[in-house]
C-alpha cells in the first residue's frame, strides 16, 4: 500500500537520476570529439524509433487526423523544443560545466510563468499568500540566475583525488564561460516556449506518445540539416563503439523513451506542478558527482547561485498549489455568473419598466 502510494514519488526520483548521469556521460562524449550537432540528431533518431512502436499500437484510436496546421505546429514544437534549443543546451554544456546547466534547467520553470502570465494562461492574485509567492519566486529565480552567470568566486578545494576522470580535451573551449551561458539562457527561454506551445498543441492532438514521436523524428531532420551546413566533414557523422555510441543509446532510450513515458505517467497521475518540483534534485546530484567523484572545479558563484534558484523554485511551486488554482477558478466562475446574474436583472428590469410604458399607451 505505501509503494503504490509513493510509487511516482520514486519514479520521478529514478527519473533525476537519469538526467544527472545525462549531463556527464554527454560532456564525456563531447570531450572525446563527438559533436554535438551530430549528437542532437542521432539521439532523436533513436528516441523516435524506440517511441514508434509504443505510440502506433496504444494510441491507435486516439490519434486524431493529421491537417496541414498541425503538421506546421509539428515543426515549430520540434524546432523550439529539439532542434534549436538541444543544439545551444548541449554546445553550452562544451562552454561551462555540468553544475552550471543542471542549475539553469530549474529556471525554465519561472520563465515558463512569466510567459504564461503575459499571454494571461496563468492567474495571480496579488491580494492572495500564494499569488505573491508565484511573483518572488519568480523575481528569486531570475536573481538566481544572474548571479550564476555573472559571478563565479573562490574555486572550492577538491578533498581527494578524482575516483573517475574523465578527459578534456579542450580546455580553451571550456574557459568561454560568457557564450556558454548566454546559450544556456537562450535554450532556457525556448524550452519555456516549447512548454507554453506544447500546451495549445495538446488540445488539438491529445497523443502525447505519438506528439512525442513527431517531435523526434521532425526535430531530427531539422538538426541534421542545420548540421551539414556547419559541419562539412564526414568524420563526425562517423560513430565507433565508445563513449559516443553509448552516450548516444543513452540519451535516445533511457532519456527520450524511458524518462519520456515516466513524467508522462507522473504528470497523469499527479500533475506537471508535481513533476517540476524534482527538478532541483538533479541539481544537487550533478554537484555532488561533479565534485566528489569527478574532481570538477566548484566555483562559489554557482553554489550560491543553485540555492537561489532553488528557493525561487519552491517559492513558487508553493505559489501554483493544485488547491488555491482551482479557489482562483472558482471565483473567477463565481463573478462571472455574478455579472451574468446581475446583466440578466437589469434586462428584465428594463423589460418591466418598457412594458409599464406601453401599457398606457395600448389602454388610450
């Protein structure tokens, strides 16, 4: 009984766990030489061939039919949410560190607010407790960010010797911390758009599998395409059987397929508020791993930044509780009906008093 009820409690843990590997297995791959342009395209291939089967044999009759305005909105999800924001996440990752983006990840749920707020999908109430935590919380988070980005401090001494190194093989790249950063931001900023997207686009085609499936394959040939325009060498299309091939499978199963399939079951189950508030988790996994296990450089800058992000966070996922968004509805509905209540009383008051008019009028 208590399994069942923690179950997706422990699934979106498994799920963080999955994302925190991601991010070193990936600048592992990066370092050796993978590029990763190449990288965004041959993961999204697999992903959307491991997520084929699922979507055609269990969305078989929920799939709705496919118009011309969807096959559009296909390609500006993919683009926002693969192509154009995968490309700058994981070349930044080349820039700064695993620390630095795992940290900047938890901003995409503040400026998914600011965003939803502006085209008015989200509702603040300013004279509400929580209503002014959505807004400090997002005023925290951004506060969180600038000072990830502007400021790095005191280099934390390591304790011991790295128990896994992972070899660098550039580290001229790895000093260009402002470009790294600004295209941190930049795919922060349109992963957000992608989610607000996403959410009209469901209404239309409610087939997450098979929306997930497009995405893939869409956002494959977008990269690919993008990729032979600035990659000319036909070496880095080229794979062995080493740390690029299995980053590669890694990313495409476990990440686009696995980790996939279980926020969608979460999300169903508890709700996208509560998938979003474990996404802190893997940030202080990456810190720890990157630290303790790869003897990565710490910088005081994106500790203190991490914390304010991560309070920001909480500030406001407290802020969009499931219990006073629906309070919020409710008396949104109310005065609506109020105001309808009150039109339809001086219609008929007005129809009274025109009648009353009349009357003389029809006895002379």
């Amino acid at each position: 009984m208590a399994m069942e009820k923690f179950k997706p409690h422990l699934l979106m843990i498994l799920t963080q766990i999955c994302y925190t590997f991601l991010y070193f297995i990936t600048q592992a791959s990066f370092d050796h030489g993978m590029n990763p342009h190449v990288y965004v395209t041959y993961r999204h291939i697999v992903g959307g061939l491991v997520m084929l089967p699922f979507a055609y044999f269990l969305e078989r009759k929920k799939r709705p039919k496919l118009t011309m305005a969807l096959l559009l909105e296909f390609f500006v999800l993919s683009l926002m949410g693969v192509s154009l924001t995968l490309n700058m996440y994981f070349v930044s990752l080349n820039f700064t560190s695993p620390t630095f983006v795992a940290s900047m990840v938890n901003t995409v749920a503040a400026l998914t607010f600011v965003l939803a707020v502006i085209l008015r999908l989200e509702v603040v109430n300013v004279r509400d407790p929580r209503g002014i935590a959505k807004i400090i919380g997002t005023l925290v988070s951004l506060a969180g960010v600038m000072t990830m980005t502007l400021y790095k401090g005191a280099v934390l001494k390591n304790l011991w010797h790295p128990l896994i190194y992972i070899h660098q093989g550039n580290n001229v790249v790895k000093e260009n911390w402002v470009k790294g950063s600004i295209l941190t931001v930049a795919s922060c900023i349109t992963w957000s758009i992608w989610y607000i997207m996403q959410a009209y686009t469901l209404k239309r085609y409610p087939a997450q599998l098979s929306l997930t499936t497009w995405m893939s394959f869409v956002g494959a040939a977008q990269s690919a395409f993008y990729t032979v325009i600035v990659q000319h060498k036909r070496a880095a299309w080229t794979i062995s059987f080493n740390i690029d091939f299995w980053s590669t499978i890694y990313g495409g199963i476990v990440i686009s397929g696995l980790v996939v399939f279980l926020s969608l079951w979460c999300t169903e189950q508890k709700g996208p508020v509560f998938v979003t508030m474990f996404n802190p988790l893997s940030t202080i996994l990456v810190a720890i791993l990157a630290y303790f296990v790869f003897g990565e450089k710490l910088h005081m800058g994106s500790i203190i930044g991490a914390v304010i992000v991560i309070v920001g966070l909480y500030l406001l996922l407290w802020g969009k509780d499931p219990k006073s968004e629906r309070k919020d509805e409710e008396k949104c509905c109310t005065t609506k009906i109020e105001h309808q209540e009150d039109h339809m009383m001086q219609k008929l008051a007005s129809d009274d008093n025109s009648n009353d008019t009349n009357k003389p009028k029809q006895q002379k």
